[in-house]
C-alpha cells in the first residue's frame, strides 16, 4: 500500500514563499487523500499490487480500462506531490550549477531566458496542473495529475504545482506571485543531482 512521504523539512521552512498552515493543508490533506483512493483502488484489483508507482503511471494504457482513470488521477497525484516536495529545499533558489547549468544556458540562452519560460507557461497554463523541468532540458504543462513518465517524456527533474490548492490561500488569484516566489526555494542540487544520475547511467 501507498504511504504519505515523509517531509525532509518543517511545514514552517518555506514560509518565505509558502505558509506553514498551505504546506500542512498541502501535505497532510490534498497528498494523503490521493493516497487514500489510490489505496483503495490496489486493494481492490489484485493486478495493481506489488508495483510502485512508476511501473503504474509509465504502463497506463495496458491496466484494465475500469481502473485506468483511477489510477492516471490518484496515482497521478501522489506521483506529483511526491515529485513537487523533493522539488523545493530551505535552503533553495539561486542557479543550478554544473551540467544542468551548462544544459539551460544552452537550451536558452541564459537561466534568465529559462526562468522566464518557465515562468509564462506556468502562468498561462488554462485550469489546474503541472510545470515540469525534463532531463532533456524542455519545459511542459500537465493537466490535473497526469505525469510526463505517463506521456512518454523524458524524466522529469522537477516541478512546480500550479493547482489552487498549492497557492491560493496564501496569494489568492494571483498565480503569478506564487511562481515568482517559488524561485527562492527550488531544490536546484537536488534537480541536478538527478540530471547527473540519469546522463551517467550506463
């Protein structure tokens, strides 16, 4: 059965850029709920057990039609948050160094120009979803909880949560804001030590 992460960080270590009172709400509540029906949707089809949520959401097309939906979505979502609290660090914000450097300044231009990218298409993204940072240096949106491992994406190395949950107690309607903000907490080692793992891999 799914279990909710354990957080590396106290609610209260983001509060420059979200509240202690949205990390908890955020966590403890809106994660462990997707948790709860994913659970409840292993529980009852005995051909989902025993696999972790990456073979789920990367095979989705060949789980039975009755708990495809079910999964992309609970699944989905516990995938997301998971990704989402390993994407952001006390200790965050600045630039990435090293490789991952290297692969955004070339991609873009500057990190600036990826900033700013990133920033638009998460602004601009119609309804709820996802920003995501891939291996291969592009930046895309997903809808609800659907997942890049689910679309046959490169791997993705961090994300952002734009759903109003994630923000809108602390910024209201001004999703803007939020993105901003999320910038001085980003887990930039954490997103390159994963870009460095992935292109070492032999």
């Amino acid at each position: 059965m799914f279990k909710l992460p354990i957080l590396d960080y106290g609610y209260d270590s983001m509060s420059r850029s979200i509240s202690e009172g949205v990390m908890k709400l955020h966590h403890d509540k809106h994660h462990q709920a997707y948790i709860d029906k994913l659970n409840i949707i292993v529980d009852a089809n005995p051909i989902l057990q025993g696999r972790d949520i990456d073979d789920l959401l990367s095979n989705i097309d060949s789980l039975p039609e009755p708990v495809r939906l079910g999964v992309r979505n609970m699944g989905g979502g516990h995938y997301n948050h998971s990704f989402f609290w390993k994407s952001i660090s006390p200790d965050g914000g600045g630039e990435p160094s090293g490789d991952l450097a290297e692969l955004l300044k070339t991609k873009y231009g500057s990190f600036q120009k990826f900033v700013d990218e990133f920033t638009a298409k998460s602004v601009s993204l119609f309804g709820s979803g996802w920003a995501w940072l891939l291996s291969n240096g592009d930046i895309i949106t997903t809808l609800n909880q659907d997942t890049p491992i689910s679309i046959g994406a490169s791997s993705p190395l961090l994300c952002l949560d734009v759903w109003e949950h994630a923000y809108y107690l602390d910024y209201k309607n001004r999703r803007d804001e939020y993105v901003k903000s999320w910038w001085g907490i980003v887990d930039w080692e954490s997103a390159s030590n994963r870009y460095t793992n992935l292109h070492n891999k032999p």
